[in-house]
C-alpha cells in the first residue's frame, strides 16, 4: 500500500493491492497502535482521536481510521484507491506507525448490520 498526502488540498490517497482475500467485502481501518506481535488482537481499535462514534468514510461522525471496506475479487485480490481527508502522514493525528488492518468480513459502517 502507498500513501501520499497533498499539502496542498490536505488529501491523503491510499492506493495499492492486498491479495489472499476470501472474495467479497472486507473492511479496512487504522488501528490505534502499530503493534503486530499478537497479529491484529494487539492493534487495538480503529484509531480514533476525537473519540467519535464508528461510521463510514463518507460521514463526519466517523473514527479517522474507518476506511470502509474493500471489495476482493473471485482471485482474492482487492485493488484499492481511496482518496479521505481525516487521515494524515503529519501531525499530531498522523497514521504513521499505526497498523492498516484488512478484516475477514465486512465492516456494517456504524449502521448496525448483522
């Protein structure tokens, strides 16, 4: 995955490939702590520092690491660009040495879905 931030506009795109995927939606998030040591269980939550309520990118009331989901294709392969404004490379709030993590399911956007 790359991540570049434009100074200008203050967009951060992530654009890149994850492969293995089960087909179908997996959400993708910041997790509060780059810790992989005990695989995503030491991650800790979706990085969050306004403490908002869970929500999808497109929200206001969202965590800066929601990203939403992916979508992985027959092959397991999800080709990905998102271009959001939350997330950042600078500053207090950067994602910086925080974990991206690829769920086996799809995230239900702070809707409640079973």
């Amino acid at each position: 995955l790359h991540f570049v931030q434009d100074p200008s506009s203050g967009y951060t795109e992530v654009r890149g490939r994850v492969s293995g995927l089960a087909p179908g939606l997996h959400g993708f998030h910041i997790h509060a702590f780059g810790d992989t040591t005990n695989g995503c269980n030491s991650t800790g939550p979706h990085f969050n520092p306004h403490n908002k309520s869970h929500g999808a990118p497109v929200d206001d009331e969202r965590h800066v690491g929601d990203l939403g989901n992916i979508q992985a294709n027959k092959d397991g392969v999800a080709e990905i660009f998102i271009k959001d404004l939350q997330i950042s490379l600078r500053g207090p709030h950067s994602i910086l040495g925080r974990a991206v993590v690829v769920h086996a399911d799809s995230d239900d956007l702070g809707k409640g879905w079973p």
